[in-house]
C-alpha cells in the first residue's frame, strides 16, 4: 500500500487508494468523430487500458473531509480497498465529519454504503446541487440508455441512506479555503474542489481526465464513460490551460500521484508535481 500525502494549505491531504479499474481500449472515444478515434486507437498497443482509482482525506479546518468514497468492498475483486486504506491511514467511519462528492458515479459514492446503510455514522454528505438534481430525474434517467444509468440506483440509496444529512451545495467557497470547479462533461454536475493556500493550489480534478499522460497529450480523448464527450473535451482544454497558467497542482481521481500540467507544443503533458 502506497501512502501519499502532503500537507496544503491548512490541511494535511491522503490518497485513499481503493484498487485498479482496467477496460476495454475501445472505452476511449475521439470528440472529433469514428475517424480521429480510428486513429488513436491504431496509434495504441494493448487492448486494455488500466487506471487507479483513488478518493481523499484531509485533515483541517472543520475536522475530518473526505473527497469522494471509493467504490466500497463487494464490486468488483480489483476494488473496493477503500476503506482498507482508511483503516491504514487511522480513520475510523465514525471519524468522517462530511464527505465530499465530485460526482454520483459508483466509483466516487459507492464507498458511503454498507448495505443499504450508511458506512459513516455521522458525515454529512455534499453534493453539487445540478449533479444532484440530474441523478434524482426520472426524465434525465430515460433520455440515457439502460448501460448508463448505474449512478441513478445509487444516488437513490444515498439519498435513501443519510437523509437528513445529505447537503446539496451550490458553486463558492464550500469550507474554509476549499472552493468550487465546475467540470462539466463527464457528468453534467461534475465539480473540482480547488484548494488554496501558502503559496500553493491544489485542484481535486475528479474525472476530468482518466488518464493524464493520453488526455493531456489530446484533451480531445473522452472515455465512454463521459456524458458528454465533446463538452468534457472543451472542458479539458480549458481546465488544462488554466492549470499551467496558475501552475495548480492535481490530485486526481484516477491519478497515481499529485501532479503538474504543463505546455508541451500544441497540447499538453503532464508530471509528478
Ligand atoms: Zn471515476
């Protein structure tokens, strides 16, 4: 088990690891059509692409903050290690002040139940107010075909799960130094959590991209698993743009380690940071 963390800001921040998530190549598509993604995938080797899955804990102002849960024990054998790193990291469930979602897929918001209970007994749970209300739709789940609609059940049994405790949230300052991102695209709600201080910004990027090095090298890369692949690629162009100018430092989801954007001729790469 690898431990990564720094301290930013007022809070001290841990990658929870919860296991590796591999698919088909074919999960790549091209916002530029059959015929651009023809030609990334025959640039390709391999036919499967592998990426880590990772959710946070930051420990400051306001106590313990999770971003993002995990997938939680009992999906998939190559997941679910979630609350394993917890455990290793010394944070108990009933530690959890509040977590915060970046999005309902089942990756992020799977880790909060146990059963159809909550797995943490006292954390209030914040949600971006449009992710919210697109994954409670009943007109939004039928526009998606039937393969798409797996963050519909679970948002339910969150819902469900913490009641009262459950938070929708609105763009701005959510806690002390911690505020908004709108990352449309790979879902219509997706938000990034961008954390400042001392000299020094962070940018919790969710799933804006999957895999940096593909993504940064042609942010016209979306995976199938995007809502909307042509708007999270104009998200992509403009989120990597501004990550360079203001040299944040990313944390993503599915990310290895914390990391730098950076310019690299038309496009862009990406680095440890
Ligand atoms: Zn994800």
């Amino acid at each position: 088990m690898k431990l990564r963390s720094r301290r930013i800001g007022d809070y001290d921040v841990a990658f929870l690891f919860d296991g590796m998530f591999s698919t088909g190549i074919d999960s790549l598509v091209h916002a530029r059509g059959p015929a651009a993604q023809a030609e990334m995938l025959a640039s390709r080797s391999g036919t499967t692409i592998e990426f880590e899955v990772n959710h946070f804990a930051l420990r400051g102002p306001g106590g313990l903050t999770l971003i993002d849960a995990g997938t939680g024990p009992g999906w998939n054998p190559s997941l679910g290690q979630s609350w394993d790193s917890m455990r290793q990291n010394g944070i108990a469930p009933a530690d959890v002040d509040r977590v915060l979602l970046t999005h309902l897929h089942f990756d992020h918001a799977r880790g909060l139940l146990d059963g159809d209970k909550p797995y943490f007994p006292r954390a209030e749970v914040l949600i971006p107010s449009t992710e919210l209300a697109c994954y409670t739709s009943e007109a939004a789940r039928l526009a998606l075909p039937e393969a798409r609609r797996s963050a519909f059940p679970i948002t339910a049994a969150i819902v469900k799960a913490y009641g009262s405790r459950i938070r929708a949230f609105v763009p701005g300052e959510i806690m002390p130094g911690i505020e908004t991102v709108a990352l449309p695209g790979h879902t219509m709600g997706q938000t990034g959590f961008l954390l400042k201080g001392n000299g020094e910004t962070a940018l919790f990027w969710a799933d804006a991209a999957h895999m940096g090095d593909v993504q940064t090298a042609d942010p016209d890369v979306s995976t199938v698993f995007d809502y909307d692949p042509k708007l999270a690629a104009r998200t992509r162009w403009w989120l990597f743009d501004r990550a360079v100018a203001e040299n944040w430092l990313i944390a993503g989801s599915h990310l290895s380690d914390f990391s730098r954007v950076r310019r690299v001729g038309q496009t862009y790469g990406i680095a440890a940071g």
